[in-house]
C-alpha cells in the first residue's frame, strides 16, 4: 500500500473478504482477509476521491466519502453488493503490516557523476500474510511490481523492487 491514507467508515459490518491470489488464475488460490472498519488506503485514491462518492473496497462493500480531513477520510458503509464504480484496494489498520520497498535509481547521472540518491525507499503497509513469507520470496504487489523480500525487522518488513 503506496503513501496510505487511513479511511473509518461508520456503520460497517465486521466481515471477513476473500481474495484472490491471482485475478485470473483459481489454481493460485485464494486468501481471507478479515475487515473491521478502519482501512489504509493508497493516497493516490484517497485525493481522487470527493465527499459524496460512492466507491467500493475491493471484494468487500461499498462505501460513500462523508468527509475528508488531514487525518484521513471518513465515509458510510452502503451495502455489500458489487457495483460498478471505483474499485479500491485497502489493509485493515488492525492488522496491516508496515513495510519498506527500496528501489535502486540510477548510479550515474547523465554527466556520469555519482548519483547520492540512487537508492530510495518507499514506506507503506502490506497485508498480514506477509509475515508468512520465506526469505527472499518474490512478491507481486497490487498495482506496484514485483519485489523480493529482502528481512523481516521487528517493527515490518523490509523488500527490494525489481520491476
């Protein structure tokens, strides 16, 4: 979960989603993901959204945006059922996992001169079957890429992008 931004919505049932390993291959499996009502969610869809709009937590349910603020966003939970809106991906904040991608840049710039920013490292939440992991096991993160894990710290996890 790229730059998360905390959604609360009101009136949501406990529930527990079950996802897909892979969105077209069943021979992958599946997962359960068990949601309260507090949820991460990219920020990149959370400035997107408006007050008043109605989008769903993929496989999960629907909610409509009530109010946006610098803590987060807040929305009411509207129905199970899917619709045809906006789909997006979320972790439960009670049980994400927070990691940490390091994505290696450039060496060299265009001169040929070291590049001290090279190396940079994005934060961000995974969900929890991540601890499950083995070393080095290579990942694919909805809408980001692949990535390896590189260690397990004791305060998450640690992976390097590879594309």
């Amino acid at each position: 979960m790229r730059q998360p931004v905390k959604l609360t919505v009101e009136g949501a049932p406990a529930k527990e989603a079950v996802l897909k390993n892979h969105p077209t291959k069943k021979e992958m499996g599946e997962r359960k993901l068990a949601a309260v009502n507090t949820f991460w969610i990219p920020g990149a869809d959370a400035d997107a959204l408006i007050v008043t709009e109605l989008f769903r937590l993929k496989e999960l349910y629907n909610v409509t945006v009530t109010s946006k603020n610098a803590d987060g966003l807040v929305g009411k939970y509207e129905a199970d059922e899917g619709i045809a809106a906006k789909k997006i991906q979320w972790v439960p904040v009670e049980s994400a996992v927070a990691c940490k991608v390091k994505k290696a840049g450039d060496l060299l710039d265009e001169k040929g001169a070291y590049r001290a920013d090279s190396l940079s490292e994005e934060a961000g939440y995974c969900e929890p079957s991540c601890r499950e992991l083995a070393d080095s096991a290579v990942v694919q993160f909805e809408r980001y890429g692949y990535a390896r894990l590189d260690k397990k710290e004791e305060h998450g996890l640690v992976f390097i992008f590879s594309c």
